[in-house]
C-alpha cells in the first residue's frame, strides 16, 4: 500500500471521530469565537505553561496567553495540526469536552497510523503522519474560522400601552 491510501485508511477507520469533523459538526454549530495564531512553524512543537501569569501556550519562542487550561488545551491540538485560523466556542463550560475529543482523536489518528504501518519504515510513518495532519488542516481551513465576534442574538419584549 501506499503512503496515501495508508492515509485514507485512517481516516476511514476514524469516521465519526475524524477531528475536522468534530471541528465542524460540534463547534462550528455553536456561537464562537475566531482565533489567528498568526504563521506557525512547519512543525510546531506545542506545549501548555502555567505561569504566574496564568496558562500559556508556547509554539516556538511565541507565547500566547490563554484565558483557562481547557482552552489552551483546545487551541494546543489544532495549533499542532498548522492552522493558522480557528473557531474557539465562546462558552467556555463547552470547551473542556471539545478539547477532550480533539486531543483523543488526534492521539487516535496518531496510534491508528503506528498499528497499520508498523511494518514500515518510520520515513514511511512519517509521510502518512505528514499527509494526514495536511488532509486535516485543508478541511479545518475549509470549514472556516467562525466570526470575529461572537453573534448576540437579543429577542425584546415591547409592552402596548
């Protein structure tokens, strides 16, 4: 098999848990938020600091601070997979649980990937781990960032005299 259909394999496997699905059918349903990380590196190497200051997430020598834990946790996956725009839901009680799912698919992705090429070279690995996580950003970015403002739909109520 080839390096693409090693991919496509995966991808197949994860169907409802394929995380720009997650992306799309869960967060991109709610009132968000859009979120630029600005240009990251090729291979971001990602970690979450807590600080005196608070959470931060640091790609590179970049830090960006974040307003809780469950967010930087949200934002660390999809800064990992390249995207540069992204939707961040503007309730943060929902955050945690999307940050869950996203982190266990992406480590999901990562597993399904060692288990099916495990007979092949680790530069074999690393080309489906590469056309994966490109598969990933593309349909991240097509589904969009969210508005820049999150939407406030206010219904009033006019009395009659």
């Amino acid at each position: 098999m080839t390096a693409e259909e090693h991919a496509e394999q995966v991808k197949a496997e994860l169907r409802n848990t394929w995380l720009p699905l997650i992306y799309r059918d869960r967060v991109l349903q709610m009132r968000t938020r859009s979120y630029h990380f600005g240009p990251l590196p090729k291979k971001p190497v990602v970690t979450i600091q807590h600080t005196l200051l608070g959470v931060e997430l640091k790609m590179g020598r970049r830090r960006l601070l974040c307003p809780d834990l469950a967010t930087a946790r949200y934002l660390a996956i999809l800064a990992r997979a390249g995207c540069e725009d992204v939707a961040v839901p503007y309730d943060i009680t929902k955050t945690s649980q999307l940050a869950d799912e996203l982190e266990s698919s992406w480590h999901r992705m990562l597993l399904l990937v060692d288990r099916n090429a495990a007979t092949e070279s680790d530069r074999f690995r690393s080309r489906v781990h590469g056309l994966l996580i490109a598969k990933l950003r593309a349909e991240v970015a097509a589904a969009g960032s969210g508005t820049k403002v999150p939407e406030f739909k206010q219904i009033t109520k006019q009395r009659a005299k």
